[in-house]
DNA sequence: GTGGTCTAGACCACT
DNA sequence: GTGGTCTAGACCACA
C-alpha cells in the first residue's frame, strides 16, 4: 500500500463540521508523528469512501490543510506530508493564541474547577502532543 | 434604578456569535457576584440598544440563559436572576471541560509555543477572572 | 445602497478559475482602496447573481479572501473588508516572492524582449498599484 | 553519444505541472545555445527515467515542443532542434508578457515587499538567465 | 437576510 | 489514477 492509512473518526455529535474533523485528525496524526514526512494521504476518493461522506468535503479538508502548509500537492499524484515550516507571522500567532486561550477561559470558567486543575488537565494534553517527537521540553 | 446595568463588551474578531457573548458574560457576572440573586436584567431592547446590536439576538441570548435556569422570568416584569443550583452533574462538568481542553489544545498546536508560555497565558486569563469574587469552588 | 459594488469580470478564456478572479479582483480593488477598511462586500447569493455564476463558487472565493485575512465575517451581516495585516511569516513572504519570480522569469524569459523592457513594465505595472495609497515612494 | 544531454531540473514545489518545466527548460536551453540546431533530443524514456517521472508527462511535453515548432521529429530517429523562427507575432508576445506581468504583480502585491526590492529580485532572475548566451534581442 | 456546510454529480488537467 | 473546479440544490446557525 502506497498510502498511508488515517484513523479518523467521523463523529456526527461533534460541534465542528466534519472537514473540520478531518483536518484537526489529520494535523494530530501529523504532530504525533503518526504521519511522517512524505507520506501520501489517502486519497479524496478515497477517504470519502471509507468515512462514507462526500468526496467534496475530503477535498475541501485536504484543500486547508495545503493552505496551512502541512501537506503539498503533487500533480496526479496525490497529497503529501511537506515538511513542517511556520506559515504564520509572530504577530499573527499571538494573536491566534490570544483568541484561542479566552475562548477556552470564557468555556471552562464557569465550571466548578478550581484554576489549578483547569491548567494541570491543559498542561497534560499539551504534554501528551509534545511528548511524542524528540522535543525534549519537559516541566 | 430598577433593572441592574451589565457590564459586557461585543467583540466582534471572537469566535463565538454575539448571543454566546452575551450568556457567557452575564453568566460571568452572576458567578463573580456583580448580579446578586433577585436582580433585574435589562429589557430586551434596552440591551439591544446598549450594546447596538439587533435586539432578536438579545432576545436568544435571554432564552438560552432562562433554559439553563441561570434566570426566572416574572409575566410582564422581566428576566431576574435566581437562586443558584448546579444543573450541570460532575461528571457533565467533566466532560465539558475535557471537550473544552482538547479543542484548545488542537487550535494552539500548530503555533510555534512552548508549552510553557502557553499554560502561562491561560494561567493568566484563569486568574484574571478569578481574582475579584470569592473563590468557593474546590474540585 | 449598503454593501459595495464591486467591479469585477469573469473572463471564460481566463486560465485562472472563476473563484481566482473573484479574489484577484476583490483584493486588487482592496489594494487600489475603491475598497475602503470596513466596507461591506456584495452578498454571496448577490454577486453570484451579478456574475451568472454558481453561488458556492462566490463563497468559495470569500472563504479565500477571509483565508488570507482580508476580509473578516461579522455573523448574519456579511463579509467586511479588515484592517490590513501581515499574516505570513517573513521566512514564507521570502518563499512565495522567490516561487511568484521565477514563475514569471520562465514564462517571459523566452519572448524576444530584454531585460530592461521587461523589468519597466514590471515597475509601471507595481507603481499603479502603489500609486493609490499615500505610499510616496517614487523612482 | 547521439543525443545531446539536457540539464533540467523538476521540482515537485513549482506551480508549474511537470510536463511545463521540461517545455520551458528545453527551450530555454535552446535559447541559450546549450543545444544547438540538429542536436537529437533524449528519447522519451530516456528523460523519463533521468528525471524519474511518468514517460507520458516527457511525451506530454515533446509534443508541445513540436507543436511550438522548436523541434521537428523525423521518422524513426527522434526529435531534433530544429532551425529557429518566430512563431510569435509581435501583438502576441506582447499580450503575453502584459498577462505575465499582471499575473505576476497580482502574485507579490499583497506581499510585504516595496517595490524596488521585488524589481531587484527580477532583475537578477533576469540577468541570471541572459549571463550565459549572446543575447542579440532588442526591443 | 447573512455566510457556512454538505451532498450529488459532472468535467478538467496532470501523471 | 490523482486533485481541482464548477454547478445545483438543500439545510443550518446567526442577526
């Protein structure tokens, strides 16, 4: 087999849309190292069979996350895992993150944790991403 | 004065839609204490006008915090805040904040932070809400 | 009259999609200021009518614009031209100007002009752009 | 050896299909003299197999060279670089290069480069090229 | 009303 | 075979 296999699972509960889905699984498997660097995606076809949806919404997934720079087209040939470049600018980035950390506060502040176990569970999460790759960051 | 003013801002690069702005803002301000137990919210179209906003999109963000049971309505007198009690069970709680930790975990992933910085951000946001009501909440 | 009108043309013989002329266009109008900061753009079912076209491929191209950080979606209102921004990193600006060179020194490299010719028609064709604005840079 | 060598690279980030890199390259080593009037072009698969890609895409772009007229095929022996003429008429090279140009400057606009910076990035992909051949072209 | 998502089915260029 | 583009028509959330 030529192509990578992908374990993604489409789940029709899930707030996201399922090219949303697609596209956070694929960029997981990516950043836990699952997909290598060269490494063929299935094809849309493909993949559209075997999560039983529409071809289009594959290809709209694959479509972003060429735009996101994590994987490249090679003509007739397919999408390939590109080796991993930072797109954004700095001044982009933080801002990206300052959004994305008062959403996350403004969902989890008014459970009834204290702060201190809302960052051990974040801390863990990040960990388990970080961990896999030889990033050898540790606290 | 008889309906208590609130204190929310829209801002319109977040990614949550208006109304969600607004329940999570009064819900904020109900937990921090600014709007005691008893209280009238504004009207519909009070708010609307306040935040200069379509006054249909108070009138769902009003509904939505009176299906949580965060307020009661009074025929012909208006929304009021009532008495606290957990709707959400502990392990619905458990379960929002994990979906809410792996949803921020996969947007800050490909963001060129370390882990670090990013739990130091969160930290801060946690802490900034925290810091003016009395912090009850043990997990 | 609310939203803009926007002077664009589908050309058929075009070898650049549909969706790529909508985005050309609207970003050159955006870049020449007829778009000015916080316009609205012309509806997607709008301008699909306006140019006999299929309304995804409209929304196609918005979704493009939004992409790239040009435009911004206010929920329910439309799309809004935004403050202008540098989402790419320095490192990816290099690559893209390096690709969009060499691209172009392939295609005109094998018609009978020199090199002065081509590079004033370059500067002519980049000074119209820069002209609009109050950038005062002149040769 | 029979037939002359040709000095091409292919490189999968292009924009340009494969078949179109080949195109270019030929003629641009045409251009420059590398490969001289009567020299024998490498057989189809020969190329193939030197650029590690798919025969038909070589056989793609040797049919678009003889349909340009810059090589000419005889029966059994192959193709060879055949005498040079212009095929273009003036009107035509000209419409070419304005595309090319407005391509190109629709390209790079958004990028954060002034002017002069993207001219002096042309001028020596320009020069590059004519440093090798006698350039006898005049405008 | 707005944009966003999804499906279904077609055609194209490239390998 | 591959991805990319386009059309047609439907449904959804939001304002």
């Amino acid at each position: 087999m030529t192509s990578s296999n992908v374990k993604i699972q489409i789940v029709t509960g899930d707030t996201r849309p399922i090219f949303k889905q697609i596209v956070d699984g694929i960029r997981m498997e990516i950043a836990c190292g699952e997909l290598q660097v060269g490494t063929k995606l299935p094809s849309v076809r493909g993949l559209a069979m075997q999560l039983m949806i529409n071809a289009n919404t594959v290809a709209k997934a694959y479509s972003e996350l060429t735009a996101q720079g994590l994987v490249e087209p090679r003509q007739g040939l397919g999408l390939f895992v590109s080796e991993p470049r930072q797109l954004l600018s700095e001044e982009e980035q933080k801002k990206r993150l300052r959004t994305a950390v008062s959403g996350f506060v403004n969902e989890v502040a008014y459970l009834a944790f204290n702060t201190d176990h809302i960052i051990r569970e974040v801390q863990e999460a990040l960990i388990k991403l970080d961990g896999a790759p030889d990033t050898s960051d540790r606290d």
